[in-house]
C-alpha cells in the first residue's frame, strides 16, 4: 500500500508555513475559528473561480481577521476604484456572522462573534510557476471543448518555459473525451522529487464542469530545492 501525502502538508515547518496563523485559547474557540476559516475558504474559491487565485491566508487577533488573497490578476480581484475588494470584504464579514459559536460540545443558534475583516491582495510574479493557476489554465482548456491531448501537451511545454520550473507532472481523470468509461492520463516532463523536503513543489486541484460530467485535474509543479540561509550562503 502507498502512503500519499500531500506535498503542502508534508513539507509544513520545514519550508512552508502555515496558511491560517491563529492563536485559540479554548477548544470551542478553535472549532469555531476552523468553520469561519472553512466557510471563508470555500465562499472564496467559488467566488474568485477564474481570477487566477494561488493561495488565501487568514490571520487573526481578538479583534480582527486579515484575509491575504494571492494572485496573478490583483485588478480582477480589486475592481475599478476598490469597489471589488470593498464588496468582497463586505461579504467575507457577512460570512464570519453566519458561522455560529460553539459552546461546550454544541453549537448555539447565535451567530459568531463580529470581527473587522481587513483584506489584502497581493500580486503573484511568474504565474505559469503557480499550480492553482496551471490547474484553472487546464480546466479552461477542456471546457472550451479543446482536446485533452493537447491542452496537457501545450500547458506542460508553457510550465517548463518558465525559467523558474525545474519539472512539472499533470494529472487528469474522468470521461476523457466525452468516452462512456472513465480513465485516467496524465504527462511529465523534468523531474518532480516528492520525498526530498527540501524540495519546492506546488501542488494544486481543479475540476473542469464539462456537459457529459465533470473531469478531475491535479498538476505539480518542481521549482528547485530550498536551503537554508547558511547552506545557501556556503553554496
């Protein structure tokens, strides 16, 4: 049997960090700040679907939460005089009210306590070396009735132009081509080491919504090791 890890998790305190950086100081406040994060998540997901997002960090104190929402398309995300990222802020406090708070072993019907939601976006350089966006790239791809073959083949040369991929490896599953069956394909080129922890691999999930059902995609992306400071200093 293979243990398969996900290569975020693997790699957390080693050279990742967290993505929600939060103190709780008892277990209902926990499990009230994990839904409020869950819920967050998944509104901004669905939300931001073709915005190019990369990551979302959430960090918070007693009064605030501080939402950083990475990506390679800050001007989709901010609108035209800040009117997207006002809305967005707006509908991110709405969800932080409907999360209710847990006291003891249940959850009472109250709503959570309301925080200032403070929203940062932040623009991400080299987007064809980011996972979520090769993945989403992917997806477009094959919704737009494009070949499989060829979407894989043509997104895999773009990953591996950038100077900053040292390998890539795309996964794809589901009714490939519209077949009564499904199957699984996938491409590789270069080489993507998951074992090595100090290796830099991004690893992200999407799904395509096609009419005859709906085609699962996973990519990583290899873009070298990460030493530490004295170990690069010797290098």
């Amino acid at each position: 049997m293979t243990h398969v890890v996900h290569p975020y998790a693997h790699r957390l305190g080693i050279i990742r960090d967290w993505k929600s950086r939060w103190f709780a100081k008892t277990p209902a406040q926990y499990r009230e700040n994990v839904m409020m994060d869950a819920a967050i998540r998944r509104y901004l997901r669905k939300r931001l679907r073709g915005h190019y997002v990369t990551s979302v960090e959430i960090g918070r104190d007693a009064k605030h939460i501080r939402v950083l929402i990475k990506t390679s398309r800050p001007g989709l995300v901010i609108g035209r005089g800040g009117e997207g990222s006002m809305k967005l802020t707006k509908e991110i406090e709405k969800i932080g009210r409907t999360v209710p708070i847990i006291s003891g072993g249940s959850a009472s019907s109250g709503a959570a306590s309301p925080r200032t939601v403070h929203l940062d976006i932040e623009e991400v350089r080299s987007p064809e070396s980011q996972a979520p966006v090769v993945a989403y790239m992917i997806a477009e791809g094959l919704e737009k009735r494009q070949t499989f073959r060829r979407v894989l083949k043509q997104t895999a040369e773009k990953v591996m132009a950038n100077r900053d991929v040292q390998g890539v490896r795309i996964s794809i599953a589901g009714r490939l081509g519209g077949a009564e069956m499904s199957r699984q394909e996938g491409i590789k080129k270069g080489r993507v080491p998951l074992q090595t922890l100090r290796a830099d691999v991004d690893f992200a999930r999407e799904q395509a919504y096609l009419p005859y059902g709906v085609i699962g995609i996973k990519v990583w992306i290899y873009r070298g090791d990460i030493f530490s400071e004295k170990q690069g200093a010797k290098k």
